[in-house]
C-alpha cells in the first residue's frame, strides 16, 4: 500500500505560494481590497473554525465499528442494505416537504441527514416565504386573482410576483416554472398555516399557529412591487422546520436517519442509459456503512455556501449532493450565479470560532423593508445612486453597490441605519437579530447602525431538473437549493427560496411515484450489490488495491479548504473578469485533479474537501462559459445586456391570458 501523508506543513507553505501569486495579478474582486485594504480584509474574515465534525475520524482502533453488522468479500465493514420506495437525500423544507407529500400516498419513505434534522439552511432563514395570498380558485381549478384587484394597480396579483422575479432574474429565468412556483405557492404556505407554523398576523405582530390566511402580516423585501412575504417574525425557517419535523417524526411512513453522510449515489446500467437506485451512505457515529437502495432517488441536500469564506450558510453547505449528481451524469447548469446577501453582520477582529467551516450572522433584507437605508463611512445613505428602488433593489444590485462603497471609501463594512424603528418595533418585529446584534456588539439596532458587509447566500444554479424535479438520470430527482429549476434565472428574488422548495418538493412527487411503476426488479437487484463509492474510507481492506492513499490530517484538510474559499473569493467573488477566471479555474482544475489522483479518504472532511473542489470547479466553468454579464455574474470585462433588450426578446404574456 502506498499512502501519503500531506503534513500541515507542506499544505500551509503550498496556500502561502498560491496566495503569493494571486497577489501578483490585478483583481476585479479584490477581496474587499483597498489601497490599505489587506488587512482589513483578514480582520473581515476573521480566523478560521474548526468543523462541528472535527472530532469524527475513521479508525480501524477503538469501538467505531460496533454496530456493523458483517464485512463483504472485500473487506468492508457494512450494514445490511436498507430497501424503500424513496429515498430523501436531506431535510430542508424541500425534502421534508417531498418526504410528507409521498408518506401520505402511502409510499415508504426515508429521510438521509448528515447532521441532525434540523440542521441546515431552512433553519437559518429569517424573512419568510413570497407569496400572493389574496387569490380564489376559480370552478375550473385553475388560481385566477381576484377581480378587484386586477382593476387596482395598487393590489398585488400572481402576475406581478411572476414579473418581479423575473425581472429580478434579468429575464434569464424558465418562465413556465415562475409561473408554476407563483400559483401554487399560496396553496402551499395554506399547508403550513394548518399544520401549526405560527406566522405573524396583522396588527398585533404576534404569531399565531394555525393562523388564518387573511389574517397573515405580509412583509416587503427587495424587489418586490408589493408587500408579500409571509412570515414567523425575524425566524421562519427555524418554524417552519419546528412544524415540519414533528409530522415527519409522527408519520408512520417516514424513518429518518440522522448523522449519516452521502458519499455516492448508485446507478445502475441499462438500456436506456444509468438508472439511479440509492445512495451509499456512512453512519457518523458508528464508522459503519450502509446502502440505501430506492426506486426513487431525491436529492435536498441544500446549496454550497461554504466553497466561499464568508457565508450564511451552515457548515453542511458543502455542495455534496450536486457534486454527488455531477458524478452520476446529472446535468448541472447555472452554477455561476451565486447570491451574495447585501447584509451580513460585521463582527472586525471579533473571535468567530474555530471551525474552517463558519458561517455568518445575516441580517435580514425584512429589516430593509421596515424602513432601514444603507449608510457609506461618511453616513450618507447611497442605494439611489445604483438603482431606483434604492436600498429595496434586488440583491445582486445592492451588494455591488455596498461593494462599490467600501472600495471607493477606503472601508471594510457599511452601516445599515434602522433607527427609523422604535426599541419596542424592533424587539417585536426582529426579536432575533436585534438579539443577536445587542450581545455580539452591544449595539441597539434602534438606536445604533449596524456594521455589514455582503457574504455568500445562495446557488441559484445546481442540478438541471424539469418542473417536475426529473434529472436526466433516470430515478434522480433534484429538489430545493440542490436543484435548477430555472425560477431564479441570474439572480434569486427575496424569499422565493423557501417557497420554490415547498413548491417543488411537493410536485416531484407525482412524478417520482409515477416512475416507481416502471422500475425494472433486476435494478434495484443491481444496486444492492454494486460496488461501493471510491470514496470510502481507510480502514476497508480493498481500498489499498486500487491506487495510492492519501492521508490528510484535520489542519491539512481545513486548510486545503480555506484555499478553496480563497480561490472562489479572489477569482468568481462580486466581480469578476476574464483573466481572474480561467485563472482560478486553472488552479481548482489543479488542485482538484491532485485530490483525485489518491483513492480513498482519510475522513468525513476529506470528503467534503472533494466535494467542495468538484463544485467550485463547476462555478467556474460555468463563468467562464457565460459570454454576457447577467445578475449575479457580474463580468467587467463582459457588459450584461440592458434589461428592456433582455426582456424584448421574451414572449411575456400576461398570466391571465
């Protein structure tokens, strides 16, 4: 057996050199770099977090292997495949969304989650779900808007929702799947409403479960022509997740298993090209293996923040479930639109932690919709000079705008000025970021501006599906953050995250129940004995037979990670130009090609290492690809169409016709 043991060392000294030469090369992006800026820069970042997981290693010493049940003729440690009819690769609002939707059609269903159930970016998500509440559905069953309102400019309709998230998208949008997402969004936020999620209700502000849906408080947000978001306070997801995982639990068709990572789906051949049927996964806790063989295949798992050193994302954001896709031959598309959220909370030289894996506090776009305005270093409110709907413009527009700001005034953060709020508004109004921003910098928000700066939020890119979920893999389906619907087109509106996978997570059902008709027994037969994922670990007896090992340490691997964020941030950060990214393509092709030049892994991290650099190389490409700045690729070397030319060459008809 051949192994190699990259020390911290000779990785630390290979980031210095990379970053060294980055240095050399002028950047569109910069880093947030000013003339004095590099310091600056650090301090924004702050030092790198150990993961939540970093205690977890595969080792053939100790108890790790307890509950493994036999080893196979290869040496391998694992439990007896487990068999269903669908299987739910994450527990987002999407998956657990999909997971009831099937459960009650009397379709066993299990749920796979590499942290507990509650973990991931649903959880996180502050202001609400968009979505036009003031609609009846006409005998023949299809959602038309209420009369009145169609004759009052004023009120809010399906078809302005549909516009504004086109336009928001710059028209790069499926305008079928706008569409689908707007109309049936009521319906489902309806759903919520009776299984107990305590949105806010008008005049009091209080939350209120099982509110009625006239009675629901409708916030504004960036982009939006209209006030509809529907939300729990500052707290949504964190309660729509509370709601959901209690049906979910309580569901005799659902078995949900916690803490065990996804390392490959299985496929299968057949005539008609690769069927999906399962996933290899590994137990945490345990170190042993266990196979999933399904006739469906879901993956939830969420976005890839964490490519980025400063996100919102959860440190479970490591893009595996796109990666696992792109691996299987699922078509990815998109992926260079990645969202950076205007508003994330600017700690300076505050200790954050110590996992390489952090995420950053965000601030709401709601608290912008209260009122709040944006203010540079000299106080002066700047949103107007970027766009007409000033600091509620979409997301891509203001975080240029922020950036701007910071680089014209020498600065590493702006303020946002809240102070149009009453101490009582924002404590009942935002009881969790007004918290929050009191004890991380002592500041009342109604008092005091607060200190942010735009961090990685969201992938509207990832897995190409249908508006049904379908992939081009046969029994792969791709719902939520993991998926590219086509609904956000260049850049996602405020609060259409949650809603595209309440949405989507409930119509790839009927498809997928649709397709497990048609599985062929000689598949599923397949699967259960494929050979397992090249991503398995140490410890197995027949991984040493295939190739070279690489041993990478907990620092080595964190810090192979950071290299990759500092890639992504320095080469397809908030601008961008041609020579930073075939450059930064270049080293990821690099350094990713090195990674897959070893078999094996050496633990949990070093797969997510894997993952990470297969879905940064994936970003890259796809900048690269794109001839035109649109959105979230913001190309100083590529100018983006204007938006009237881009939706002239639309057939837009109105969604009443």
């Amino acid at each position: 057996m051949t192994c190699c043991r990259l020390s911290t060392r000779w990785v630390r000294r290979s980031a210095v050199r990379a970053k060294a030469a980055a240095e050399t090369n002028s950047s569109a992006n910069g880093r947030f770099k000013t003339p004095a800026g590099n310091e600056k820069a650090q301090a924004l970042r702050g030092p790198k977090r150990r993961s939540l997981s970093a205690s977890y290693r595969m080792s053939s010493e100790g108890g790790n292997h307890q509950m493994a049940s036999k080893a196979n003729d290869e040496g391998t440690l694992m439990v007896k495949p487990k068999a269903c009819s669908l299987l739910i690769l994450g527990s987002g609002v999407a998956g657990l969304t999909a997971a009831l939707e099937a459960a009650d059609l009397d379709c066993s269903v299990v749920v796979v989650t590499k942290s507990d159930v509650y973990e991931g970016s649903t959880k996180y998500a502050q202001g609400g779900v968009a979505a036009v509440m003031d609609t009846k559905k006409t005998k023949s069953g299809v959602i038309a808007e209420i009369q009145k309102l169609e004759r009052d400019k004023e009120g809010d309709s399906v078809s302005h929702h549909v516009e504004d998230t086109m336009n928001a998208g710059c028209y790069l949008n499926d305008r079928e799947a706008v569409e689908i997402m707007c109309r049936e969004g009521p319906s489902q936020v309806k759903m919520l409403c009776k299984i107990g999620v305590p949105f806010t209700t008008k005049g009091s502000r209080t939350q209120v479960s099982s509110s009625r849906p006239k009675d629901l408080h409708l916030g504004k947000e960036g982009g939006h022509s209209h006030s509809r978001v529907v939300h729990a306070a500052d707290t949504t997801g964190a309660a729509m997740m509370k709601a959901l995982v209690v049906r979910v639990r309580e569901h005799p068709n659902i078995t949900v298993h916690e803490n065990m990572f996804a390392l490959d789906l299985i496929t299968v051949p057949s005539e008609d090209g690769a069927i999906c049927c399962g996933c290899d996964t590994i137990d945490l806790r345990t170190g042993a293996y266990r196979r999933f063989v399904s006739k469906c295949t879901v993956v939830a798992t969420g976005g890839c923040g964490q490519i980025y050193p400063e996100t919102t994302n959860p440190s479970v954001a490591t893009g595996d479930g796109i990666a696992m896709a792109a691996r299987a031959g699922a078509e990815v598309n998109n992926m260079e639109f990645i969202q950076f959220h205007p508003t994330s909370l600017y700690v300076g030289n505050q200790e954050q932690g110590e996992e390489a894996l952090n995420s950053v506090f965000l601030i709401s776009e709601a608290v912008r919709g209260a009122g709040a305005i944006l203010r540079n270093a000299k106080g002066e409110s700047f949103m107007s000079k970027y766009d007409v709907r000033a600091d509620l413009a979409p997301r891509d527009i203001v975080a240029r705008g922020i950036y701007d700001q910071m680089r014209l005034h020498d600065t590493s953060h702006v303020y946002l000025d809240a102070t149009c709020l009453s101490r009582e508004e924002a404590r009942k109004e935002f009881p969790n970021i007004s918290n929050h921003v009191e004890s991380t910098l002592g500041i009342d928000m109604s008092e005091d501006w607060i200190p942010v700066v735009p961090a990685q939020h969201y992938a509207c890119g990832g897995i190409l599906t249908s508006i049904d979920g379908e992939t081009n893999v046969k029994g792969l389906y791709a719902i939520g953050e993991a998926a590219c619907t086509g609904v956000h087109g260049a850049n996602r509106l405020a609060s259409n995250s949650l809603l595209e996978g309440l949405v989507f997570g409930k119509r790839s059902v009927m498809k997928s129940m649709e397709y497990m008709q048609s599985v062929p027994q000689v598949a599923l037969s397949d699967a259960e004995h494929a050979k397992l994922s090249s991503l398995r670990f140490f410890h197995d007896a027949d991984i040493s037979k295939e190739g070279p090992l690489c041993y990478l340490d907990d620092d080595a691997t964190f810090s192979l990670m950071s290299a990759i964020q500092e890639i992504m941030w320095e080469h397809a950060g908030i601008l961008r130009n041609d020579n930073d990214l075939s450059r930064g393509l270049e080293k990821v092709k690099v350094f990713k090609s090195c990674l897959e030049g070893f078999k094996g892994c050496s633990s949990m991290q070093h797969a997510q290492l894997i993952n990470m650099a297969t879905v940064a190389q994936l970003v890259l490409e796809g900048a690269v690809r794109r001839k035109r700045s649109a959105g979230l690729h913001h190309n100083v070397d590529r100018p983006e169409k204007a938006l009237a030319e881009a939706r002239s060459q639309l057939d837009v008809p109105s969604l009443e016709e």
